[in-house]
C-alpha cells in the first residue's frame, strides 16, 4: 500500500516534464507550422463566405495633367465616306525619256576639255566637252564647202561680165543660161555641206568661218535643248529658280555622270555625259497577279491614289497638292519576284542654292526612294474613321473611349475594317454624330481604366469635404 502512493506523485511529475517539453517544442517550431494553421482559417472563411461580384470597369477618372503626358486628343466623331484600300509596295524612278538624257559625240575626235562635272547645272546651250577633231570626213565636208563656195563666187562673177557682152549681141543668150544653171548647182551644193556640218556639231558662225577658209579643228560639245513637248508642259516647271509659269530660261540639267576622261579619243555617236532633270518622275509599284483586277479597275476609273514617302521629310517642303493617278500598267512579270509593275506620275520639288559661283539643285524626291501606295478598292458610305491608336480589342471585343470632362466611357464597336492606319467602325448607333472620342492612346487608357477597377474606387463618384460621396454631375 505503501509502494503505491509513492509511485503517483512521480507519474505526475513525469506527465508535467512530458508536457512542458511539448510546450516548449511547440514555442520554439511555430515559425514551421503557423503558416498552415492560418492558411486552413482563410481557406475555411472563404467557403463560408459568398463570392464578391465581379463589376466590369467602364468609366475612368484622368486629370487634364495626365492627359497631357499622354498627349490625348479628342475630336467629334462624324460619319463619312471611306475607301477601302489594298497595299502595294513601290519605288521612285526616273521616267524613261524625260528624267534622263545623253550626250554624244558628233565626230571622232580627242577630248580636249571637259567644262561640267557632277553635280553642276547646266541650262541648254552650256559648253560641256570641246573634241579635237580627227575625223576625216569632216575635214573633207569642210574643203567641199569651201570650194563650192569659191566656185561659185567665180561663175557670178564670169557672168557679170558676160552680161554686158551678151546684151551686145556678140554672145548667145545661152551662155548666161548656163552659167545660171551652175549657179545653182553650187548653191545646192553649200547649202548641203553647210547642213551636213551644222549637224556634226558646227555653229553657222562656224560654217560661216569655214566658206572664207578658216577650217573648224575644234567643236564645242553642248547641252542640248529641251524637247518642245517638255517646254508646252508647265508640270516640268523649275519653281525652285523662280520662272514664271511659261518661262523656260531657267529650266536646267544636272550632270548625272561623265562616260569619258580627259583625252580619251572617242568615235561618233559615243556616249560623253548623262544628263538629269528629275522634276519628272515615277512612282512605280509592284503588285501581284490577283491585283490586277483592282489596279486595272483604279486606272480606269482615274481613283486617286494615297502615297506614303519612306524617309520624307515633309515639313521642310511646301505642301505638295497633287493627284496621284495610275497612268498604265505593264503587261509583263519579273520573273525574279512574280509581280508586275503600274506607273504613276510624280512631279518632283527642289531648291537651289549658290556656291563657288556654280548653282546646285537639292531634289525633295529621289529615284530609288521607297514608296508605300494605297490603291482603292472599295467605297464604305456611312462610317466612322478613327486612327488605329482610338480603338484597343480585348479578344474578340473593340472599345473606344468618349471624353466627358474628366471622364472617359469605355464604348464597344463593331469594326468594318481596319488597316496599319485606320479603322473604320460601324455606324450602328454605339457611336453617334457629334459625340468627342479619342483619338489615341486607347491601349493606355484600357490600362488606366483597369488599374481603378482594381483600386476599388469607381471612377464615376467623388468625395465631398463632409464625407459623402456624389456620382459625378
């Protein structure tokens, strides 16, 4: 009986060591098991509790200070007529036959001098090589014209002498009759050789020179003239030098390129110089096969075509106020990159400027120079156009944003069609006549607009001094 009461109060002792071990393991490892314990709780508070509604965001709050650092811009919106267009790609080219002209040489000779370089301007009549004469038929034709033109000094004066006999009677009438028919066989000779060096390059003061024996061993190479379609045209105009609408005295070349060196010999007809006039140019597209339906549809119907210059600085040049229309379009393939070309005009700027006592001319288009060009082919009556940055899509879903204020409605639309530019919306009543929409930045303002619903504060309400909140006058 002893033994038993003895050993109870070491039970308790070794039950109340077990359990301040516990204790203390417990205290000292909570930063391990806390975590689930908390986490159990919130889950079990979250099945208890019902699902807060989801609202979706529609109306947003901006200061005029962050509209600002957005650079928004906000306009009345107001339906009208838009073209549908398909893309083509394109280059500036010179136009065959009047961008682009070359100088030849006239005789065989040796280049003596060169007068223009690259980059000059010359007008028509300007010196640009003088040639040393070699050729032989020249020298020849020149002979020819002087002995014509002695031969026929000596029958005029045979038959002034004659005259006064043959009224006399001692000589026939025919006699003069003869010398009269030699006359003009000569004449028709000068006037043949006169022509012939007048078109190997000579001046008639040169021709002239040569009937009193003063041989030509050296012609002057010049600019040539323009053609007489070019100067009825007032298009090719250089406004840069200011001409007057018919004036043709300031119309200029510029050198291009120079075919020979200094010395060279050349043959006649040789390529010397390439002469440029870029006023006139090309806009030329390349298009693909399926195209052409509406290529050929546009050029027939004379629609204007939208152009878009790669690397154009337009603010530096006046506004260019023409037409773009397609003039033709080619009938064959490159076979390199299966499409074929359409051409339209281009009347190109420029200015000019003075050094070193030379004029230099600075074109604003270039050939080479890429081109973007929207050809029409479809008319949308009744519409609303929108830059493409007014319009953000959510999946399937495409919002605008009407400005009120500071507020700004988030507004689905149905989009009719939309390009790297432009997007053309339905005019179904979502969008009304008159109502202010932005113009841009609608990506940011879907952020913005998110960005509150998720802070909790509707957009729509503010808060008064006292405490209450209104919904937005």
């Amino acid at each position: 009986m002893e033994v038993r009461c003895e050993l109870r109060p070491i039970r308790l002792i070794a039950v109340l060591i077990v359990l301040t071990a516990l204790g203390a393991g417990a205290f000292f490892t909570r930063d391990r098991w806390i975590g689930f314990v908390r986490t159990n709780q919130t889950t079990a508070q979250a099945e208890t509790e019902p699902a807060a509604a989801v609202l979706e965001p529609k109306v947003l709050k901006l200061s005029s200070q962050a509209r600002k650092n957005l650079g928004l811009v906000s306009k009345a919106a107001k339906p009208r007529t838009y073209w549908r267009s398909i893309q083509v790609p394109g280059a500036i080219v010179d136009r065959p036959g009047r961008s682009d002209r070359g100088v030849t040489a006239s005789v065989v000779g040796a280049v003596t001098e060169i007068h223009a370089f690259p980059g000059d301007t010359v007008k028509p009549g300007t010196r640009l090589f003088t040639l040393k004469v070699f050729s032989e038929y020249l020298q020849n034709t020149q002979s020819e014209l002087f002995k014509a033109t002695r031969e026929s000094q000596l029958v005029q004066e045979q038959r002034t002498r004659l005259e006064a006999v043959v009224k006399s009677g001692a000589i026939p009438e025919s006699r003069l009759i003869e010398l009269d028919q030699q006359l003009r066989r000569q004449a028709t000779l000068i006037q043949a050789y006169r022509q012939d060096l007048l078109t190997r390059g000579l001046t008639p003061d040169q021709v002239a020179a040569v009937t009193e024996g003063k041989f030509v061993s050296n012609i002057d190479v010049v600019a040539p003239p323009f053609m007489a379609k070019q100067k009825r045209e007032p298009e090719i105009q250089q406004a840069a030098f200011g001409l007057t609408s018919n004036d043709n005295d300031g119309l200029v070349y510029e050198i291009q390129e120079l075919k020979v060196d200094l010395g060279q010999q050349v043959q006649a007809g040789q390529l010397l110089a390439v002469l440029a006039n870029h006023h006139s140019l090309f806009l030329e597209g390349h298009a693909f096969k399926q195209e052409a339906p509406f290529l050929e549809k546009a050029a027939q119907n004379s629609w204007p075509i939208q152009v878009e210059f790669a690397e154009d600085d337009a603010g530096n040049w006046p506004d260019s106020k023409q037409v773009f229309q397609i003039r033709h379009l080619a009938n064959s393939i490159d076979t390199s990159s299966r499409t074929f070309d359409f051409f339209i005009p281009l009347t190109n700027q420029s200015r000019s400027y003075e050094k070193d006592g030379q004029t230099f001319v600075v074109w604003r288009f270039r050939p080479g120079q890429r081109v973007r060009l929207h050809v029409p082919v479809e008319e949308l009556e009744d519409v609303f156009v929108l830059p493409s940055s007014a319009v953000v899509r959510e999946g399937p879903e495409a919002f605008v944003f009407r400005q009120n204020g500071d507020l700004f409605n988030r507004v689905p639309v149905h989009v009719l069609y939309e390009d790297r530019l432009d997007v053309v919306l339905a005019n179904d009543g979502s969008v009304t006549h008159g109502l202010y929409l932005a113009q841009n930045a609608a990506a940011s303002l879907n952020r913005v607009l998110k960005a509150q619903a998720a802070s909790g504060m509707r957009a729509d309400v503010h808060v008064h001094a006292d405490g209450t909140v209104h919904a937005a006058h």
